[in-house]
C-alpha cells in the first residue's frame, strides 16, 4: 500500500469523525483464473461504508461493481478467487472467516438483493416460505412466529394485504412486488449491511423511484447501511451520500454526492456525466467516451483509462495512478487531475 | 390418463391381492396340473339359463397321444359365489378374515386363467406376483432417483473437478451393457437367501443400474438452473451448498424427474422379471410375473399350455401403461407446449 493511499484512508476517515466504518474493504483482490488467462475483474479496491450512510457505487458494466459486492459476501464462484487484500466487516475479518462461520455473517450482518427480481426469488416455492425459510435460518422462532414476522416484513416493504400475499407464487406477483418481497427476504433477519446490486435496473421508471424510496425509508427505519450498485447516475443522484465510481476493476474517484455531481475529477467520471443527456442543453450532442471498455484478461500498462482518455499524458501510460485527495473526503486517481479541476481547461 | 387408471387398478389389485384371488399363491391341487381356464357357464344341462355364472367340476382323462383331457362333471353346479369365506387371510396385512372376493365351493376349483403344473390358480398368482413385479420397479427406481438426483445435482451445481470426477464414474457404470451388469450383479450376491432378502438385493441392483441415467441429466439441469440469481440469493442469505441444491436446485428439476420416474419404471419391472425368469431373481413358490415366465421359456409348454403367457400379457400391459402415463405427463409438462396454448 502506497502512502498515498494510506494518507487518503486517513483522511476520510478523519472526516467521519472518528466514526469507525460499518465495512472496510482494503485492496481487494478478485481475479478469474481462466483458460485463456487471468482477467483481474477486481483488482485493488479500497472503500469503506460507514453505519447509516448510502453508498452508490457506479461503472459500466463489466468494471468489477457486482464481483465486488459478490467478494464482500465470499459468494466469487469458481474460476474467480479472491486473491487479496481484506474485508472487514462491523470489526470482523471476513476473508479470514471459515465457510461455516461465513453463512452466519450472510443474511444476518449483510446481505444483498439482486437486478432480475424474477429470478432472484424460486419458482417453485411461495414467497412467504422463502422469507420464513430465511427467517427461520437465522432466527431461533417457531414457524408460526416466523410467518408472523414475514407478515410483518412484507408490510414493511408496502406489500398490500400481506396476509393473503405470503402464500402466493412469484409468478402471481409483478417485478416490483416481487423486488419488494425479494427486499423483505433480505432484511427479514435485520442486516446492518444491504448490498443492492443494480435492484431497479429491471423494473420500470415509476416503479423504480418507489423502490428507492422504500430502500430510503427502510435504510432510515432499521438504521442499516446500503451499497447500492448501479449504472444509473440519476438513482446515485436521488439517494446516495457518498459515491465510488469504478472503471476496470479500479476506483477511480470517490467523494460525496454533491462533490461528483458538481466537480467531476477523473477524467472517465468527467466523461460519463457527458454521456448523459442534460435538461437545458437542448440539441447539444452527446459526447459518447471514445474507444471501449479494456479487455480485463489484458490491461493497458499504467493507468487503465489512459488509451481512452483526452487527458493522457506520458507518466498515464508508465505508471498506475494512485488514489489522491483532492479536497474534503474527494480522492481521484489520476496523475493530471487537480482540486480545483483545472486540468480540463 | 386411462393409462394412470389403468395403473391405479393395478396396485390397487395388488395391494388387495389375497382378498381378490380365490386362492392362496402356493395352494396346490395336484390333481389339476395344467388345468385349462375354468369354463363359465351361464346355461343349465337342461337348458334353463343362469343369471349368475357357475362352473362344473372337472377332472382330467388321457387321450389316446396320452395327453391330458380335462371333462366337467355336469352332475353339480358350483355357482360362483362372492365374498366367501376360503383360507385365512390378513387384508392390508391388518384384517384377518376368511372372507375372499370370489369363488367356488369345493370340491369344485375355479381357474380364470388356468392352472400351473402343480394345480395353483394362474389367476391368483399373478395377484400375488403384481405384489412383486410391481412394487419393485417403483421402489428400486425411487432409491435409483434419489441417488441420482443427488449426484447430478452434486456434479451439475459444483462444476469443475467434481463434476469431472462424478461423471466419469457416471459414464463408467453407463458403458456396460445393462443385462450384463444385471447379471453380474446377481453374480456378486450370494445363491441361496430367502425371497425377502432377494427382494431387497433386486431393488439394490435395479437402483444401482438406474442411477447414472439421471445423474447425468439432472446434471444438465442444474448447470443452468445453478446460474439463476435465486441459488446466489440463497446463499447470500446464509445457506449451504447441500441445502440450496436440495431445497432450492432439484425441487425446479422435479417436473423433470416424475416424467423420468414414470418412464424408467417398466425398465426396473422388466429388469426383475428378466432375472425371475432366469430363475435368478424370486424364488418358487412365490410368485412374480417373471418366475411365472419362466414356465414358457419352452416352446413346447407354449404349444400345449398356452396360459403361461398370462403374466407376460400382464407386463406388457403394465409397461405400456407405464410409457402412456410418462408420454403424458411429459406433455403435460412440456412448457413449450404450455406456451403455445396447446393443452393435451
């Protein structure tokens, strides 16, 4: 670790007080051991969550968002391992855990909801004996008692008339009934973490807005943290504090909401925002970022974004950059941004 | 659908088996070997005419090649008589009672479908063999389906080296022919134990022969089903591996399976038969279909006694019963048919 970075980890951390974070992820390590070579999907990333707070984590697709949160959890399926780097979670070292140990820390500290609620809920059971199930696996109540406390989840997700919803199948529920019941499985044993991986990417405009609400509310209610993963700068926008923003399997900016929205830094952040129509620019173009996404099985040397970026200079493709603050709880990695984002002038 | 009903009354029949027949499987009368099924009668000698069916007394003479000739005695009439009382039985294995379906009064025997070479009534011990013949093709594939359900799922939902190595002992116990494997297994097993204890190692056998097949598709499935967002949804929440494909994987296979069942049952039924039938499998005197068939391996017994192939007609129907019933279902659970709106 570079002191560079460790400064930046200082630094943000100073900023929240001396609050100690819900979750702490050090140089994660996650790469695919393929035949056709090693692709490093995630590869060195640091963030933290701190209890209560909304983190939006935002990339393209393939940039590591969703193997990041499937590492948190040790949920990386073969041919991907975690080769690196630490997890801490409410002061418990998740990458040091036993598999048994393990399945205690999921479903009860954190745990996550998918993008298809379709097919994150089975087919060929009631959705009420899925939450009782879960409930059940970690709770020590009767199955009375825990169908009580399903009937009581599902209405805290705004299903109508739970009573008579929990027998039903998720083929007889829309997408945003079943995403709803899909969040009332995951916070049915009161996680302080809830990983939302793109939950809204599936379902409708309106429909979404009500989900994220309801994520807000409950986040509120129960006093968990979220990491919401999304492409979607408008959801960041809406509800998160803090944003991380990933390209290929790096982090290259993190700061809070306000300051991204505002004051863009890293030139791939820069470009995104360009690459997204804007109300009161009328008839102006939008500028898609030129080239595409590196293939993870083999990297450009240096800085990853470097073949892509208009602000490349000579040390881009030497040297990997690494995270640098560049203002309250800001830190970008890149060799030419500056605070006061000068260098797009 | 007829073919469900069909099997319905099967088991049925062999659940009831002792009540049903007018006589117990090993109820010998050896003045009739190889008695021709009983005529029915409906007319009297005098010509007056009968509501309910009645039988004559029959006994055998020689004929000039010495072959047996059975007569009626036309001076009785034995009618056909329900619910009476024969030799003790217990129904269901609970209920003693005397009391069998139907009958005659002795000295007079009733022969639906012949008699064996010892006088036993063909048609009551097919009864009995149902007990056999069937339950033994269900159960041996049962106890076949669970291993290969579990295998499969094992090997489909790991992936990687285990599935290499399962499937390999998959293909392994594949590649030999089935009869041979059949035989062979037999051949491990001692020669001289009781019909029950042969029953038990004939389901051993049958699971062992009918496992692979399932393994191997269910594998199939599960590949694909262990990629939907539910399995990791499982496991996030904190289950384990052998839960989530019990609970979560192979409960979505299982339309899969029952067509599967229904299919590989007349494989376990003839497996058992084809080893009765060489006099390895069930021993006399119980009956089952295929010891039973043993009795027509010779064309000569055909030719003379052409009931001994009552228990083949018997398994043939009860397999082809077996293939409708499959064909259905697996129509019925056909989702591509589902889709288009076709309803079977």
């Amino acid at each position: 670790m570079s002191s560079e970075q460790a400064t930046a980890e200082k630094t943000v951390e100073a900023q929240q007080d001396g609050i100690r974070p819900l979750l702490a992820v050090r140089d994660l390590r996650t790469h695919f051991f393929t035949e056709r070579g090693v692709a490093r999907a995630v590869d060195g990333v640091s963030f933290e969550v701190f209890p209560g707070e909304t983190l939006g984590v935002v990339g393209e697709s393939g940039c590591g968002k969703s193997v990041t949160a499937l590492s948190i959890l040790r949920l990386v399926t073969p041919p991907g391992r975690i080769t690196g780097g630490t997890i801490t979670l409410d002061g418990q070292e998740l990458t040091a855990l036993l598999e048994s140990e393990m399945r205690r820390v999921r479903g009860r500290k954190a745990a996550m909801i998918f993008q298809e609620p379709q097919s994150s809920l089975n087919p060929v059971f009631s959705i009420g004996f899925q939450i009782t199930e879960a409930i059940r696996l970690h709770q020590k109540v009767t199955r009375t008692e825990a169908e009580e406390l399903a009937i009581e989840m599902l209405g805290r997700v705004a299903i109508p008339d739970p009573a008579k919803r929990i027998g039903e199948y998720p083929h007889q529920l829309s997408g945003g009934m079943k995403q709803r019941a899909m969040i009332a499985m995951a916070l049915s044993c009161r996680p302080s973490l809830l990983i939302a991986d793109e939950p809204t990417t599936a379902l409708d405009v309106t429909i979404q807005a009500q989900i994220l609400n309801l994520l807000q509310e409950l986040r509120e209610q129960l006093g968990m943290s979220v990491m919401l993963i999304t492409h979607n700068l408008g959801i960041v926008a809406q509800i998160a504090r803090r944003v991380m923003v990933m390209y290929a399997g790096k982090v290259v900016e993190t700061a809070s909401t306000e300051s991204v929205f505002h004051k863009p830094l890293h030139p791939y952040t820069v470009g995104l925002f360009r690459s997204l129509p804007k109300l009161g620019r009328k008839s102006q173009k939008l500028a898609p970022i030129p080239g595409e996404v590196p293939n993870p099985l083999d990297a450009p040397p240096g800085c990853r974004f470097q073949p892509r970026c208009g602000l490349c200079v000579e040390r881009c493709r030497a040297e990997e950059p690494k995270l640098r603050i560049l203002g309250e709880g800001h830190s970008v990695a890149c060799h030419v941004a500056q605070s006061d984002g000068a260098h797009f002038a | 659908m007829a073919s469900l009903i069909a099997l319905a009354v099967f088991y049925l029949a062999a659940v009831f088996a002792d009540f049903l027949s007018p006589y117990p499987y090993d109820n010998e009368e050896r003045s009739h070997p190889n008695a021709p099924p009983t005529p029915l009668r409906f007319r009297r000698a005098d010509g007056s005419a009968r509501f309910l069916p009645f039988v004559y007394r029959t006994s055998y003479t020689f004929d000039e090649n010495r072959g047996r000739v059975y007569v009626e005695d036309r001076s009785a009439e034995y009618p056909i008589r329900f619910f009476i009382p024969g030799e003790e039985h217990r129904i269901l294995g609970l209920i003693p009672t005397r009391i069998h379906f139907f009958g005659v009064d002795a000295p007079a025997r009733i022969y639906l479908l012949g008699a064996d070479y010892l006088g036993r009534d063909r048609f009551s011990r097919i009864l009995y063999g149902s007990r056999i013949s069937l339950s033994i093709g269900l159960v041996g594939v049962s106890v076949s389906f669970v291993i290969g359900m579990l295998v499969g799922g094992i090997a489909g939902y790991f992936g990687g080296a285990v599935d290499n190595a399962l499937m390999r002992v998959v293909e392994m116990v594949m590649l030999i022919p089935r009869f041979y494997l059949l035989l062979a297994l037999r051949a491990a097993l001692p020669e001289d134990i009781s019909s029950v204890r042969m029953y038990f190692y004939i389901v051993f056998i049958l699971s062992f022969l009918g496992w692979a097949g399932t393994a191997r598709v269910v594998r199939g499935m599960v590949l694909s089903l262990r990629e939907q967002d539910y399995v990791i949804a499982a496991r996030a929440l904190g289950r384990g591996h052998l839960w989530v494909i019990v609970r979560h994987i192979l409960p979505n296979t299982l339309s899969y399976a029952i067509v599967s069942v229904t299919l590989a049952v007349p494989s376990g039924i003839l497996g058992e038969s084809a080893l009765s039938l060489l006099g390895l499998g069930i021993q006399e005197p119980y009956a089952s279909w295929g010891n039973m068939l043993a009795k027509a391996m010779n064309v000569a017994e055909i030719q003379f006694n052409p009931e001994v192939l009552w228990p083949g007609a018997f398994i043939f129907a009860v397999v082809m019963c077996f293939q409708f019933l499959g064909d259905g279902l697996r129509d019925a659970f056909d989702p591509m048919m589902e889709a288009s709106g076709v309803k079977s």
